[in-house]
C-alpha cells in the first residue's frame, strides 16, 4: 500500500498515496540598482551579473524543488506590488531590497502584511560599511537574514527559505 505523504517527502516522490508532490514557487525579488551587478563596484559586490544570479537561484531551488519567480525593479512602488501578488501564488520570498532596506516603511509593511516567510538577503556586509547602512526597515519583519556572503548568500536564503518550507 502506498505511504501517506510527509513533510520530508523528496519532489517528484511517486510512491505516496497522493502522487508526486506539486513544485512550490518562490519569488527572488531585487531592488535598486542589483540590474548593474557586475559592473557596479565589484570591489563590493563582485562581478557576477544578476543573470548569474538568477542562474545560481534556478540551481539551488531545483535541489530543492522548488520553481523561481526572479524579479528585479528600481521602482518602490512596483517592489511592493511584486510581493502583494506574491501572497496566494508563492511559498515566500528572497528579498535583497537595495537601498530601501535604509528607507523604506512601505516595503517593510508589504513584507509584514502578506503573511509569507521572506529571506532578506544583502550581498555585501552592510554592517561593515556606511553607518546609514546599517539600518534596516526589512530586518523586523523578515523571518531569516543573509548578509555579507556575497551571492551564494542567495543559495543561503533559498535553502533557508526550503527549510522552513519543509517545517511549516
Ligand atoms: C545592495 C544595495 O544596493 C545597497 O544599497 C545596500 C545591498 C546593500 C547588498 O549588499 O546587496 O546597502
């Protein structure tokens, strides 16, 4: 007899009761100025492009099963709507905010009102740098940070984001 499913069933599992388990999406979502990765101070954020980025993302949430959504804006306003329309369709989000991570309330309240688990991550070690970067409006509200571990900082986030995912 076919076993009920569990939490810790693999993707793509094909002796459960209920067959293979659906693939989870979650959104990647970029903030200001992330399009210019790899030419924009490598000294700082190294010179990985974000299509490289989005490449990496792909890799790590196959192994875990999971489908991307990777989006990237410059625009505040088209930030918070990625993560309402995110509410419903994905499983939780990866958010390197940019520079609003220092400014903005409106995309911490987004990140507040949907309900979903999201991963800030920050390429560079903002603790090491500017004193006005050392504030964050996203930390509060984010269930897990990744900061400072460059971009495999969002292998971090993707498999912290499964973790949770597997525990909920
Ligand atoms: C990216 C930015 O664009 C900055 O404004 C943040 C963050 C840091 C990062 O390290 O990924 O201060």
């Amino acid at each position: 007899m076919a076993a009920l499913r569990t939490l810790h069933c693999p993707p793509g599992c094909d002796v459960c009761l209920y067959g293979p388990m659906s693939e989870q999406t979650i959104l990647i979502l970029n903030g200001p100025n992330l399009n210019l990765l790899g030419t924009r101070e490598p000294a700082v954020y190294g010179h990985e492009t974000l299509a490289d980025v989005e490449a990496l993302c792909r890799e790590e949430a196959a192994r875990h099963g999971l489908e991307v959504e990777f989006l990237q804006s410059n625009h505040e306003g088209t930030l918070v709507d990625a993560l309402h329309a995110a509410r419903g369709t994905h499983a939780g989000v990866v958010f390197n905010p940019g520079a609003y991570t220092h400014t903005s309330i409106a995309l911490a309240d987004a990140v507040s009102g949907i309900e979903l688990p999201v991963i800030e991550v920050h390429i560079s070690n903002v603790h090491a740098r500017e004193a006005f970067r050392h504030h964050s409006f996203i930390s509060p509200v984010a269930r897990s940070i990744v900061i400072g571990a460059g971009t495999n900082g969002y292998r971090l986030g993707i498999a912290q984001l499964a973790h949770l995912l597997t525990e909920e």
